[in-house]
C-alpha cells in the first residue's frame, strides 16, 4: 500500500477512535452504548467461544470462575484438537453442560441462542468476526490487538459504530491495581507535567527458525486459519503465528499494544493519540531475507509524544 494510503487509513482510524460513543476503542476499553442489551439483567448470557488455543482457554476459565451469570454454549476452532479441548474445558467447568462444537465461526454467530461472542482467534481474523457478530446482534470481548493491520482496524470501528453493541477489548493490565494506582500518580501532577513517554519491552520475540513445507495436520483446517490472509504453503512454525505478519504483529501487536496503551491512558491521550511515535527494531539472533516475520529485537522499543 502506498504511504499516502497508510497515512489515510490511520487518520481515518484515530478519528472513529475518537468518536466511537465518546470513549476509546481502539485503546482496549469497555464500550457500552444503552440503546440495547441481548438479554434482561437478571438473565444469564450465553456466550460462544470463537478460538479454542490457549489464550482463549484461559480466559474461558476465568471468565467462569467469576461471572456466575453467564454460560458457554458453543465453542469453535478450525484445529480439532483446541476444539475438543475448548468444549471439554468449557462442559467440565459447567458441570457437564452441553457445548456444542463447530470448525466455522459463523455457525455459532447463527445460533439465536447465542448473545454474545469471545473472540481469541489469531488477531487477522479479529476484525472479520467482529463485523459478523455485530452484524448477527451478538455482544463482543474480542483479545487485543483489535487487528494486525491499521486497514482491518478501521473495518472493525466502522463495523461498531454501526452497531448498538457492547464492544470490548481484552487489556488486563488496565485490571492491575498497580497499574491503576501509577495511573492516578501520574494524573495528578504529582510528578510534574509528562507530555513524553518512552516504551521499552526487554523480553525476546516470536521468530521461527527456517523450515521445510510440510503436510497439513490432520485436523487441521488450513485454509480457515489463513481466512483473510494471503495463502500459503503449511509450515509448522505458522502454527505459532504471532511472529508472521500475515497473522500477526510479533512484539508490536503483542507486548506493544499493552505499553501503547498504558502510555495513552496516563497521558489522557485515549482519544487524541499522540502526536509523534518512534520505534526501531532489527534482526539480531535470526535470519529472514523475505522479511515475511517480524524481527527478533526492538532494543529501543518506541517513542510515544504527547505534545
């Protein structure tokens, strides 16, 4: 894409940011508009699981050890083995019961007993899925990032604003009582006026070592995972697709996010954005000439300014 088009497309993106219902999207945090609501308040929520891999069983877990007015319903997963381990998860913590199981999403977005979705798919196919269910009626708790690309993103706000849904994005850090208190410290004047925040993540990237093409799993629908992605041969290592810019982001739409957005909350700049940002990046322990990964180190994380 030509750079005037990016330029555009992330302008276009702050602005429905900024004008998503008054509140911040694009930040992670939980939008709710009253002109509508699935199911009565004393009514339990039936909810699907869209991505059954780890992260998506993880929070199922947490989500029924604390929401006692809800329950799972249905459960899918293109990978036949996270499907069985998803609905098992989700019928053994619901004390048997039923869960239904599909391979395609839209399956569950079809069920009128479904009011709302939990979307933890690899983050291409976030924003797709988001504009089904909207479309379908159904509630969101979509996993950050919001996508691995600015163009998918602005889809996914045009999709909210069109809708009378309630729209959140998964941010723990935003739920730490540390983070919250360092936030109120920083807001208060307290240390002074901040108007420059430097983002810096020590930990290791997602790259994949070369390697051969191989068959596809059995179980395994390949053509579903790539969705909305260009079409590849199986390698194993897309399985682990944080690392690849097709799927993913690697440390930027990982880790990034989450400093991104701690950055832009202490500096009340959720709506606004900033005014200036910076990164650098390079491959240091890996080789990856068709640049097809993301690289392996960002010894200077990033630069956000808030002039």
């Amino acid at each position: 894409m030509s750079s005037n088009g990016t330029e555009l497309s992330r302008r276009t993106f702050m602005n429905l940011a900024a004008g998503a219902a008054g509140t911040a999207l694009a930040s992670g945090a939980v939008q709710a508009q009253t002109t509508g609501s699935s199911v009565g308040a004393n009514d339990r929520i039936r909810v699907g699981l869209i991505g059954t891999g780890n992260r998506g069983r993880e929070v199922a877990k947490i989500f029924m050890e604390n929401l006692p007015d809800m329950s799972y319903v249905a459960a899918c997963d293109v990978y036949k083995s996270h499907l069985e381990q998803g609905a098992k998860l989700l019928t053994d913590g619901q004390k048997g019961a039923k869960v239904d199981a599909y391979e395609d999403y839209r399956r569950v977005l079809d069920r009128k007993d479904v009011d709302a979705v939990q979307i933890a798919t690899p983050d291409h196919w976030h924003c797709q899925i988001l504009a089904d269910a909207l479309s379908a009626g159904k509630d969101v708790y979509i996993e950050k990032p919001m996508s691995n690309t600015v163009e998918r993103s602005v889809e996914g706000l045009k999709a909210y604003k069109n809708s009378n849904r309630v729209v959140q994005i998964g941010m723990q850090q935003r739920s730490g009582p540390h983070f919250q208190e360092a936030a109120k410290i920083v807001q208060s004047g307290e240390l002074g006026k901040i108007s420059h925040a430097v983002i810096q993540f020590p930990g290791a990237g997602f790259v994949n070592p070369p390697e051969p093409v191989v068959p596809v799993p059995e179980g395994l629908n390949w053509d579903m995972f790539q969705g909305p992605a260009p079409r590849h041969e199986f390698k194993a290592g897309r399985l682990r697709w944080r690392a690849w810019w097709d799927y993913g982001g690697g440390l930027i739409t990982d880790w990034g996010v989450h400093l991104t957005s701690v950055a832009l909350w202490y500096l009340n700049a959720e709506t606004t954005g900033p005014q200036l940002s910076s990164g650098v990046s390079q491959y240091v322990n890996f080789e990856n000439p068709e640049h097809d990964q993301s690289p392996d180190a960002f010894p200077f994380r990033g630069i956000t300014q808030i002039l």
